[in-house]
C-alpha cells in the first residue's frame, strides 16, 4: 500500500528540489519552473524519475501535458491525486 503525503508535504519537497539545482533562487510555487529556467529537458527528466520512485507513483504521458504539471503547486496537485488514487 501506498503512503500518502500531504500535497503540502509534496510542495515542500518540490521547492527543495528546484533550491537545490538553483541555490539563488526562490522558486514560486504557481511560477512555470520550466518556462523559468529553473528546470532544463534533462532536469526535467530526473525530476520525473525522482518524483516516481520517492513518491511511488508513475505517470503516464498525458500527464505530461496538464497544465498542472508546469508548476510546483500543480504538480503536488497531481502527485497527492496519484497517490490517493493508488491507495484505492
């Protein structure tokens, strides 16, 4: 069975991740990380994978076109929405 984190639990760790690629940077949780700079096509590649095996969650590739996915608040959105939904 699957934990569930709390999305602001996930935020939280999101922030941390973009901090620590970008140590100068304050990122905003509704800002577009990637659109920023603050994530680049291979970030983004590692963020997914780091984001499936700490989470225990996978997306699929739909997932990749939600506007929810462009931001860290987004994101924790739908990673506490997949983890619920595993839980099922």
């Amino acid at each position: 069975m699957t934990s569930i984190s709390s999305s602001s639990d996930i935020q939280a760790w999101l922030v941390e991740w973009v901090k620590e690629r970008n140590p100068d940077v304050e990122p905003s949780p509704r800002e577009n990380y990637y659109d920023a700079g603050l994530v680049d096509s291979f970030g983004i590649i590692e963020l997914i994978e780091e984001i499936e095996h700490t989470f225990d969650i996978m997306f699929d590739d739909d997932d990749f076109t939600l506007r929810e996915f462009r931001t860290i608040e987004g994101l924790s959105r739908l990673i506490h929405q997949k983890q619920a939904a595993a839980a099922q």
